[in-house]
C-alpha cells in the first residue's frame, strides 16, 4: 500500500512538473494562457464509507487547468497585430474557404496571406461581421461573420455631388454695368472668380469655376443690401479655355432666369438670402467624354460667405467627390472596425472584428497553436463587438503576451521536485522495511 500511494504521488508530481515545464516554456507565446495542476486525495471506502483510522490511498489529478486571466500587452510597429483588452477571444475560421470550422484564440498575429485575407501564422481566417455598407454609420450584420479580404481593392471613384465654399466678396468693389452682358472670356464683366475640381462617377476631373458679378445699389430689393449674381461653368482640365455653362436649378431666382443664381447681403456683410447659402446645379449640359454620367450638384453652399471691406478671399473650399486610388494603409480601431485607406483620401469600411467568449473558459477544448474549440463544458459560444455586452476592447499594433509569471513558475519548479523527491524517498524507504522484513529469519 505504502508504495501505491507513493507512486501516485510521484505521478502527480510528475505532472506538475510537466505542467509548470510547459508554462515556462511558452513564456514568451504570444496569447499564451498558463496551466495549473490541481490535485484530489484518494481514499478506499466501503459500504460503511471510510474509517476514522484509513490512510489515505494517495493523490490524484484532478485537472489541469488554465488560467484566462490578462496578459500584458506588447506593443508593435505592425497594425494587422491585434490584442484584447477583457473579455472574448478572436473567431477564427480553418481557412478562407471552410468557414463552419470554428476555432477561438487571443494570439492576435494576423496578416495578410496571398489572396489578401487577414490570417494567424496557421492559415486560419480572422472572421469579421459583414459592414451593411461601406460606411460606419449604417452599422454591421452581426449575425454574418466572413472572412476579410483587402489588398484586392481599389478606392473607388466617388462622384461630386456638394461643393462648400466660404468666401469674402470685396464690398468696396464697383458694380459691372447693366451694358457690359456678363462673359467668362472678359474680366471687365465680373469682379471675381475661383474654381475647385470636381469628379464624374468614374473619378475623372472637370474643372468648376464660379464668376461673381456685383450688381448696381440702385437695384437692389431693400435699403442696405447689396447684391452679387453667381455664375457657375464647367471645363476639361486639357482644355481650360473651353466653358460649358451650368444652370441653376433651384435658388433665390426660383428658375426665372436659370443660367445664374443670385446672393444677397445686409448693411452688415451677412448673406442673407439664400439664409442656409445654398442652391443647386444642373446636369453639366455636355456628357463627361469618358462616358461617365453627367455631373449632378445638388448642393452649392455658400454658407458663412460674407461681404466686407476687405479684398476677396477664399476662406474655405471643399467639395466630396473623389478621384480612383490605391489602397495605401489599413487601420483597426478599438472596436475592431477595419478601415481600408486609400491614395484618393477615402477609405472603406470593410468589416468588424467578431468577439466570442464561453461561460467557461475552462471548459474549453485544447486545440494547441495558442486555440481553443467548443465543448460540452465549455457552453455555448457567446458572440458579439468589442466594448459591448461585456467583451474587451481591441488593441491595433499591440499583442497580448503570455500570462506565464516567470518567477512564480521557478518557485513551483522548485516546490514539485521536493515534492517528486518526497515521494521517491518515501519508496526508498518502504524499500528497506521490506528488506528488513524479508532479513529476518
């Protein structure tokens, strides 16, 4: 009995050491998650259960069991690395194309593999929500996980459709006679211009220009205004000196004389009609010839433009239309949305980082490679979002690291050998009794 019992304590110590080895081991593994030997007594019981004066029958394992708590975080130059800052774990796929094949890690070294999907070093696909569009605002289909995909894209053009302009109109500037027809070709017919470039929807560039003509005091609707017609044309950037005129569609004119609108400003150089500044554009009247369609503005705002005595000044110009680019940087923020950027200054949404946590973590099913799998003890997966119903945050260009305490592990190291040799000493003298024993004549 006496070398049962110490035989199963050299097994549990055997496995602590095993145990302890293997965190020491994996220090320095990336989302690593240390392990502890937990141990149970044995003892041989009857029907009448176990006597007062049984020894114990020795030790056995229990369980290893990890432990999820934090790891401190790494940070790095890459951006693709991620790491979770709480709760959950990273939703994996066994490829890009096998995706019911789920594992879990927080070991968050992603990259990109040839076909451009974010994987870990063993090929298994990071899995994202599906964006409903390719902004932030119009939210995620949390119940879709997909791998994500993105050196494959292009920065699509985006076609001018607004244009803002905050501009200071010269109040001491003369009016343009009533017989002097206004002529973009003749500067004695206007006071003032500017232009910005616009995009058709295939990001090619058509060059806006705005004419600002200041109209005669005598004419105008109320004591103390001073009135400006506005005029807009649109030309090739190969052939600027050919203008194509864009008409007003809607504005102060109210369509009576389409080809211009018109601003009006009180004694103190405040537009105040438009009140919100704005009007819009027609169709540009000559079709784009890349063959792309017409160039619609819907919106010219001329809000915050004033007319004072100072000289004319573009004090802002801004317009959305973007022109083709090439992706030049992905970033990931902290509630896992990945952003695609790109040469034009846009970006795209491309997707947002599903979490998953377990009601017990230690339930979990060992795969190796720094993941776990579902099982029976583990529950059910929980999905969902970074920041969000209990999940962590998400880290870009940083790494969890082990949670292996290096100083610990070698006080236990030290702890399981006394132990292994307690036991190995225990046998050793079991030994001798029964020699003694077997001695006696």
């Amino acid at each position: 009995m006496p070398f049962t019992t110490a035989l199963s304590g050299l097994n549990a110590a055997s496995n602590n050491l095993a145990v302890t080895g293997n965190n020491i081991a994996n220090a320095n593994t990336v989302g690593f998650k240390k392990s502890r030997s937990e141990f149970a007594d044995v003892y041989a019981a009857s029907l009448g259960g176990v006597s007062s004066i049984t020894p114990g029958a020795g030790v056995k394992v229990a369980n290893v069991a990890q432990q999820f708590n934090q790891g401190n975080l790494q940070f790095t130059d890459n951006n693709l690395d991620l790491a979770i800052s709480g709760e959950g774990f990273f939703t994996l796929a066994k490829s890009p194309t096998e995706t019911n094949d789920l594992s879990y890690t927080r070991a968050g070294e992603f990259k990109l593999n040839k076909e451009g999907y974010l994987v870990n070093n063993q090929g298994k696909a990071l899995l994202v929500y599906r964006p409903n569009t390719t902004k932030v605002e119009d939210g995620f289909s949390t119940g879709v996980t997909t791998p994500v995909q993105i050196n494959t894209l292009t920065g699509l053009p985006s076609a001018t459709d607004t244009v803002n302009m905050q501009l200071n109109l010269d109040a001491q500037d003369d009016f343009t006679p009533s017989t002097l027809p206004f002529d973009p070709a003749d500067s004695n017919t206007y006071n003032s211009q500017t232009s910005t470039t616009v995009y058709d929807t295939l990001g090619s560039p058509h060059i806006l220009t705005t004419y600002f003509v200041k109209l005669d005091p005598a004419t105008a609707p109320a004591t103390g205004t001073s009135e400006w017609l506005v005029y807009h044309y649109m030309s090739e950037p190969a052939t600027p000196n050919t203008r194509t005129a864009v008409p007003v569609t809607s504005g102060p004119l109210g369509g009576t004389t389409p080809e211009s609108a018109k601003l009006t400003f009180d004694s103190g150089g405040k537009l105040i009609d438009p009140l919100d500044g704005k009007f819009g554009l027609s169709s540009y009247v000559i079709t784009p010839p890349t063959g792309a369609a017409d160039i619609e503005i819907d919106t010219m705002n001329f809000f915050g433009t004033t007319q004072v005595q100072q000289k004319f000044s573009v004090n802002g110009m801004t317009q959305n239309g973007l022109p083709a680019g090439r992706l030049t940087g992905i970033d990931i923020d902290d509630e896992g949305v990945i952003f695609a950027r790109f040469s034009n200054g846009g970006s795209q949404t491309m997707g947002k980082v599903a979490l998953t946590r377990f009601a017990n973590n230690n339930g979990l099913a060992k795969l190796g490679d720094t993941a776990w799998g579902q099982s029976a003890n583990s529950g059910e997966p929980i999905p969902g979002q970074a920041g969000a119903n209990n999940f962590g945050a998400i880290q870009a260009g940083a790494l969890e690291s082990s949670n292996v305490d290096l100083s610990a592990q070698l006080v236990n190291l030290i702890v399981a050998q006394q132990a292994y040799q307690a036991n190995a000493q225990t046998i050793t003298t079991e030994n001798s009794i029964m020699q003694t024993i077997l001695q006696i004549r």
